[in-house]
C-alpha cells in the first residue's frame, strides 16, 4: 500500500489538517450583564464645530502671567553677587514656571492628535441607563470566561473535528429550535449518521454568585443501522472551558483522582466569584483532558488537533493526553461513550470553598430536575410565540416549524463583541508609509448577525431589520442592541457600517472589507424598528412600566439619534435640493461594470454608470423621509417643541411632496421611478490584454475589462427594480394615483419583477439583469429574490390594501398571491434543505448565497403573522 493509499485509509489523517475555526455551534459564554457591561473608552471632550481632522483641544497657553517684581530696589546691595549671574537665574527660574503653566493648560499631546473620526460623541453613553444594564443577570465582560463544545464527526472512513459552524463541514442540518434570547435553547444539530441535540439553562438561585448558574444537556444519536460500525458507535465530545483574562484553572477531583465526584474544573473571578463546573450522566464515559495556557483562544480547535494527532500517532489512541501546562487558562475535557449518550454538565457561581448546598444545586441542575425545567421553558416559549406571532388559525404545522426556527436562530445568534474597528484614514489626516488605517476607540457591541457561518459580526442596515422582529418578541432585547449600536456614533455623528472587533471577526473578513470609511453611510434602518415601536406607543400597545422605560431610552437616544441624522442630512445631500446621493463609489475603476454602491446596502444593484456628484439616489431619499418622520414622531411623543423638533416635521413634508418626487425621480415612459445621474446605457466587460505590475516588473494578463461605448450624460437611469420601488415601500404615492396603477403593474408583471417564489430584485428587461460585475464578481442584486425588500413591499400593499382608492381590490389581491408565494418557498427550501437561506433563485425558487441565514430572511416569520407597520 502507498503511503497516500495508507493515509486515506486511515481515520486519524486529517485530524492535524484541518484548519483552525471560530466556535459557534455551542458557545456559552457567562457574558450575561450587569453593571460589568462598560468597556473602557478613551473619552475626550471636543468642540463640536471643528472642521476636518483638526485638534480636538486647541487652547492656547495663557498669555497674561504676571512677572513678579519687587518693590525695594536696595535689596540687591544686600547680597554680594553676580548681578548677571542673578538675572541669569531669574530668567531661568521663570522659563520653568512658564514651562509648567503651559503644561498645566495645554492638554496631553497625545489627546491633540486624536483626529475627529475616532472621537467618541460627546454625550451620556446610551448604555449608561440603568434599566439597560441591569436587564439581565449576565456578565459582559471583554475578558470572559467562556465555555463550548468540540466533537468528532465521521465522514468517509475519516474523522473531523468540528468546532465552527461552515458550510465545508456539510453538516446535514443544524440550528436552533428554539431559543427565548435570555435563559433557554435547544438546538439540534445533524452530523452524517450522527444526531447532537444541547440544551440550555440559565439559572438564578439565592446562593449563586453574581451572573447566575447555567447547564447544558448535550444528547448524542447514532443512527441505529449504522450502530456496528466501530468508528460511529462511540462518540468523542469536546467541553472546554477557557478564562480570556488569563486567570488560571484548576482540575476538579473528578479528573485527578476521585471518578465518582462530578467536579470537572474550579477556578475564581472578581465578577463570578469562585465556580465550578460539573458532569454528570447516568451513562458509562470516559474522560481525558488536556490544559493550555495561551491568550489565542479562537485557536483553540488547533491546540486539540495536535494533541489528539500527537497521541494518535504515537499511541494509536483518539483521546487527550491527560496533561496540562502549568497554570493552565484553558481546560478542555474529551468525554467519551458508546451512544446513545446524555449527559449534563453545570455551572455553578459563587461556589466557594465554604458555599454551602453545592451538591443540592448541582442536583437542582441535572437528571431530572433539569428535564423538568427544559420542559417547562420550552412550553413557555412555545406559548409565547404564539402570542408575539398570533399566526395559529393561519399556518400549517410545517410553516409554525418555520417560524419558531426563524426566530429562534435570530436570537441564538446574538452575539457580544468587543474590540476596535479599523478606519480608513482620512485624507486630511498625515499619511505615513504604510500606514492605512486608524483605530477605533476600543468598544462593546451586542448585536444579533445576519448569519453565523458566513457573516458572524454587526452589519448596521442589516440590524434594523432584526430588530423588527425582536422588539415584538422582547423589548428590553432590542433596546439593549439599538443602545450599544448609538454609542458606537462618533463626534460627527458617523457609525461604522460594518463592526469587525476582535481577532474571531477579523479572521472571518477578506482583507478589502475590513477598513471602515467615515464618508460612506449605510441605510439608517434602526429608524424602521423605532418608528414601529413609537407606533406601538401612540397606539398604547405596551404596559405603563415598558412605555415609561422605552421613553426614557427615547430621551437619552435623542441627541445621538439627532447627530446621526444630521450626519446623513450634510455629507449625503446632493448638489440638488432635497436630493441624496451614497458616497464611496468608485469613479475610476476599469474592471466594474458598473461600479458597486456599498454604502446602499444594495451593492451591485445597477446606478449612473459613472459616478459623480450630479447623482440623486432615490432609495436614499426614501430613506431619509423615514429617518425624518421618526425624529418627528420622537419629538412628539417627547414633547420637545424645539425649532430642530419642528424643522423634521418640515423635512419629512418636503421629502414626501409627491410632486417634487415625481419632477426629480418619476420616469412617464416606463411608468416608473428612477435614480439620476451620468449615464450611459453602452458599457460592457470585454476580455482584453493588461499590463500588471507586479514585483520584477510587468507582466500582461487577460482581463475582463470596462468599456464604455458612448459618452455618459445627465439622465435618469433606467433599470426597474427595488429602487423604483421606494417610494411605493414608504406609501408616498396617494392612493386615488394612476402612478400607484403604474407600480402595481411592475409589481404582478412577470416580464419585470414578478415570479412563483417573491420579487426579484431587478427586472427581466434590464439591461444589467443577471450581469456579472467583474470577472470574479457574480451578479448578487441583479435578479435574485431578497426577503428584507420583499417585506418592506409586501407591508405596503397590505396598507394599500386597506385604503379607499380604486386600486384596493388589486393590490388586495396581489397581496395574497405574493404573501403566498414567499411562505411556501421558504418552508419548501427548509424542508428540502435544514436552512434559511440568504436569498432565493429567481427562476427556480431555491436557495442560494450563505445558508443558515437567519438574519433578515427570518422575516419571513412577520409575513406569516402579517406583522406590519401601521402608522
């Protein structure tokens, strides 16, 4: 046999090649907040009308010190010295004291040279409330101690290590069944012939120490026909627990030498106080250890790897070695049993030496106590999203399935991050070689993620429509995430679109998209869920206690909700009046088609073909008339009168003149509603010769390239898709309007958006519809079906379903054909596939892009409840 053929039968191969991953399929964290929740901040107080990357302190030393001299001027024929020598010191002595005054007044140099872009806003963190960071009984803590799971899959004769939720894995289906965003889960996860369900607990009890105890379940099934074959028969699963602050953990008795105790580790925390972490299982097991001291804990997976290769090896053994480094901060345990196996491990706070009832609560927290209580919060959290998502007379078994996974995976999703963004350098600030980027000041961030094996971090317009969700499902949840997103705004009201903190996030990203751009925005969407939830106020849907909490996070938010809409209302206004146009795209490129809008959200959604400031963008404008409308209704329900509370008032008239849109937007010939700026229909990619520099010199490659056939002029650019919708999306078009027949005609028109499985997101007849972007870019919101718009239009209709005007019957029925066609594909891919999907073929209806997409896509769920703005 070769030495290939020898490895590819061997089951231990691939156990030291498999690379490093980012834990997601189970990471319990004792993040779970209180007051701890405040990350250190560099604060400074700065001027707010300073201009560019200017100082943040400019003032100037004080120029009337007095110079002290004396009256009697025979006191010098008192001392016999030097005349000069004593002028000499004198000057000298007041040189010092001048130093030392100047320094005393003139800030810290290195505060001078913060430019404005990483100065945090100068107001009361948002976070800062009380009834915010004493929601939860959790800690959140940068430095943390964390706990997860690891285990062994079985796939061709070989085993993997899984430890990161990814598509590579090709796991048959995993996520959460449910999930209520605080103190349950249960998640089932379908590995192969192997099926792995956990469970988990949160638990406050009168002896725990600050931040609560918690268990988990993990049950493991082998699929019975596969029983006797030797590698599926035993399961290997991964608990560790790990202390990012370093702290060092002990070996329970359990490990070193009594096996009946369940003491698995036991460490000490100024937040948690003393712990202990327990197993327990009524099953036979075996369990070996390894300890490890190292601040790299996202590189756990490859310190396991090589320690169970090593043993394989050397011993022909699949277990750890049973050593530890000294002081380890890094305990992981391989428990090992034949399946079927369950077994329950717990946490428990404040366990000191001399706590008293450790073994009481430690029973408390397994067997069947912890049956009993799983049970009964999952019968809560059943019942409870029937009452969020009163859908039980509309849906079918299937489709409830559905729903609860949606939200379910939404909330299991959320994640703590803490770290520093990167920023683009801006152009005023002093370039140096190599030096591309500034850091943020080092923050927190809570937020739900559009997806977890694709995109594990904080996206801001992806956030609004979470949001939209979970307020419904728990306020004081979206309150927290809205909070942390506000107090990441900078002095100029700027808040980064995209947030990579830390080194897990930043190993997820491709290097081009890592650098924030304080010129480039983002939809403000978390004005969608404010506007929602103001409504829900006016209309008294909320308890007394919840409305007086919400208004007093509405007053604190204010002045950073203020400053991000004028961030907005200045560095995004167009040269025209009342027109907006996204900043960041790029007018130089060769290889775009047309080149991308980032900053939209929409990406390569086609715009003027080449960009320029003479550009109106009409999703923007839309967007702005929300942003506006909110603000008004803020300051309504707050009851500030101030001129700056009227003046939205009179923004939001003037962006919902429908005459005004129409002489700026509205195309008579197609019937619909457009952006405008520079534009030529006659550009396209050709494969042509290049010229690359690279080291060495020059080397020519075949490219496709941008060419443009004609001169560009200044026009409204003609592709139908969710931007001419916009402003059927904001219901700015009256309802007795024959323009509102014209989008009812693009809306049911297959030959533009129309199709059995949603809208797609751009019309059959565009000339871009289905174009690649470049040569490596396919096209994204060129055709397929997106969940977020499809929403968003389908509120509409329902609004415009339910006015007086001669188009109501129609767009009742367009209503229900398109709010059929979206639920029935989406549970058709669930039950073909496991997942939600990031987005939906147009002429086939399946799902493509990331998978496990539960961020927007889990819309869907407000679709079933038909759940709708109605303000």
């Amino acid at each position: 046999m070769t030495s290939a053929q020898a490895q590819a039968h061997n089951p231990f191969s691939l156990l030291t090649q498999i690379s490093v991953r980012e834990p997601v399929s189970l990471k319990l964290e004792v993040k779970m907040t209180g007051t701890a929740r405040r990350g250190a901040r560099s604060r400074a107080s700065s001027s707010a009308d300073g201009d560019g990357d200017r100082a943040l302190h400019s003032t100037k030393p004080n120029q009337r010190i007095k110079k002290v001299r004396s009256k009697d001027h025979n006191s010098l024929q008192i001392f016999d010295v030097n005349l000069k020598a004593l002028l000499g010191l004198g000057v000298f002595t007041f040189l010092i004291a001048l130093f030392f005054i100047y320094h005393l007044i003139q800030p810290p140099h290195e505060d001078a040279q913060i430019p404005r872009v990483v100065t945090p806003f100068p107001a009361p963190k948002v976070m800062d409330l009380p009834m915010l960071y004493t929601l939860y009984y959790m800690i959140r803590n940068p430095q943390s101690l964390i706990a997860g799971l690891m285990w062994i899959g079985v796939k061709d004769g070989r085993y993997l290590m899984r430890h990161v939720c990814q598509d590579a894995d090709e796991l048959n289906t995993y996520g959460w069944t449910h999930h209520n965003g605080r103190d349950y889960g249960h998640q089932v996860l379908v590995d192969q012939e192997m099926t792995l369900a956990t469970s988990f607990l949160k638990y406050k009890g009168n002896n725990s120490g600050y931040g609560g105890d918690w268990a988990v379940r993990i049950d493991v099934q082998t699929e019975k026909s596969k029983l006797n074959e030797e590698m599926l028969r035993t399961a290997h699963l991964f608990f560790y627990v790990a202390d990012e602050s370093g702290n060092a953990l002990r070996l329970g008795r359990g490990v070193t030498n009594d096996h009946q105790d369940s003491v698995l580790a036991l460490g000490s925390r100024t937040d948690v106080g003393g712990w202990e972490l327990h197993l327990k299982s009524t099953d036979n097991f075996e369990v070996h250890y390894s300890g490890f001291k190292t601040p790299h804990i996202h590189n756990l997976s490859e310190l396991v790897q090589e320690n169970l290769g090593a043993q394989a090896r050397n011993f022909g053994r699949l277990q750890l070695p049973d050593t530890s480094d000294d002081s380890p901060n890094i305990l992981v345990f391989q428990i090992s049993a034949t399946t079927p196996f369950k077994g329950d491990i717990a946490f428990l706070s404040g366990a000191e030496l001399t706590s008293p009832r450790v073994e009481e609560r430690v029973s408390s927290l397994t067997g069947t106590p912890l049956t009993g209580q799983l049970n009964k919060k999952q019968n809560e959290f059943d019942e409870k999203f029937r009452r969020c998502f009163n859908q039980a007379d509309k849906l079918d078994l299937e489709s409830m399935t559905v729903g609860k996974a949606a939200i379910a995976n939404l909330l299991g999703g959320i994640g703590y991050f803490y770290g520093q963004s990167k920023i683009s350098l801006p152009k005023a600030y002093g370039h140096q070689p190599g030096n591309k980027f500034i850091s943020y000041w080092p923050a927190d961030l809570y937020t739900a993620v559009p997806s977890r094996p694709f995109f594990p971090r904080g996206f801001l317009w992806d956030e609004g429509f979470h949001q939209l969700l979970i307020w419904r499902w728990d306020i004081h949840i979206c309150l927290d995430i809205i909070g942390h997103w506000l107090d990441l705004m900078n002095i100029d009201g700027w808040i980064p679109r995209e947030q990579i903190l830390g080194a897990e996030a930043l190993s997820k990203v491709p290097e081009e998209f890592v650098l924030q751009h304080s010129t480039n925005g983002n939809p403000p969407t978390l004005f969608l869920v404010l506007h929602d939830v103001v409504c829900s106020m006016k209309r008294n849907e909320f308890a007394a206690n919840i409305s007086d909490e919400i208004s007093s996070f509405l007053e604190r938010s204010f002045v950073r909700l203020e400053a991000w809409f004028q961030w907005f209302n200045t560095t995004q206004s167009g040269k025209d009046p009342n027109s907006y146009f996204w900043h960041g795209r790029d007018n130089e490129t060769i290889r775009e088609l047309n080149p991308k809008t980032l900053s939209s959200g929409l990406d390569d959604y086609p715009r003027a073909s080449h960009p320029s400031g003479e550009e109106r963008h009409l999703d923007l404008r839309c967007w702005m008339l929300l942003a506006a409308d909110c603000m008004h209704s803020i300051s309504e329900l707050l009851l500030k009168e101030s001129e700056l509370g009227q003046e939205y008032g009179l923004t939001a008239k003037v962006l919902s003149d429908f005459d005004l849109l129409n002489q700026m937007h509205f195309d008579h010939a197609h019937g619909a509603y457009f952006d405008y700026g520079n534009h030529t229909e006659q550009v396209r990619l050709s494969w042509k010769i290049v010229e690359a520099v690279e080291a060495g010199g020059n080397y020519p490659s075949r490219e496709l390239v941008r060419e443009v056939v004609e001169n560009p002029i200044l026009r409204l650019v003609p592709h139908i898709g969710y931007v001419s919708l916009f402003p059927f999306m904001r219901r700015m078009i009256p309802p007795q309007s024959w323009i509102l027949e014209k989008q009812l005609d693009l809306i049911s028109n297959r030959s533009t958006l129309w199709t059995d499985f949603g809208l797609r997101s751009l019309a059959r007849t565009s000339s871009m519809y289905m174009k690649r972007n470049t040569e490596h870019d396919p096209p994204y919101w060129r055709g397929p079906i997106w969940m977020n718009m499809n929403y968003l239009i389908l509120s509409s209709l329902h609004h415009y379903a339910k006015e007086d005007g001669p188009y109501r019957e129609r767009a009742k029925i367009i209503y229900d054909d398109l709010r059929d066609n979206l639920i029935r594909n989406v549970v058709k891919n669930y039950r073909q596939t496991g997942y939600l999907w990031e987005q939906y073929d147009q002429k086939k209806g399946k799902g493509k892009g990331a998978r496990l997409f539960t961020g927007w896509t889990s819309l869907v769920l407000l679709i079933m409840a038909e759940a709708y703005n109605e303000c």
